[in-house]
C-alpha cells in the first residue's frame, strides 16, 4: 500500500512539472506576441522550462525507473489537461467575437 501512494505522490509531481512546462509555454506565446525582444523571452522561457523539468525528473525519480515513468506519464497528463483548457477557452473567446460581430 505504501508504494501505491508512493507512485500517486510521483504521478502528481509529474502532473506539477508539466503544469509549470506547458503553462510557462502558454504564458510565453501569451507575452511574446506582443514582446519587444521575443527571442529573448523565447529562448529564456524555454532554458527555464526545461531546467525546472529536468531537475524535477531527476529528483523525483532517485534513479528508480518506474517512478521515472510514472513521473512521466503525469507530465503528458497535464499536457492532455493543458491543451484541453486553452483550446476550449480559445473556443468560447471566437464564439464571444462572432456573437459581437452580429
């Protein structure tokens, strides 16, 4: 039973790190359009991001590769999760704009 909860504590650090990845790469595109230097944000984002996940990964696993794993497939749930969201907001932002048009 103590792995069980073991592997969800992993499994939901998984899902913190893809949050903080793919919520960065939203928040990114979100500043960089507008941006006076976005190759600067760009690329810093993007070291940021991935040193974060990294670290994460590494610590979280303690070289053990099903926790790897099960930290993993947390970090492609958030994504799904992630995705799922900014799509469906998107989705109700063009539905208000064509509604205004009228």
């Amino acid at each position: 039973m103590k792995e069980v909860s073991a592997m969800i504590l992993v499994l939901l650090a998984g899902v913190l790190l893809g949050s903080i990845f793919f919520g960065g790469l939203w928040w990114t595109i979100q500043r960089g359009v507008s941006s006076k230097n976005p190759a600067i944000l760009f690329s810093g984002s993007l070291l940021l991001r991935t040193a974060i996940t990294v670290v994460g990964f590494y610590l979280i696993s303690q070289g053990n590769w099903r926790k790897l794993l099960a930290c993993l497939f947390g970090f492609f749930l958030a994504r799904l999760l992630l995705t799922r969201y900014v799509r469906t907001r998107g989705e109700t932002r063009t539905l208000m704009l064509e509604e205004g048009s009228r």
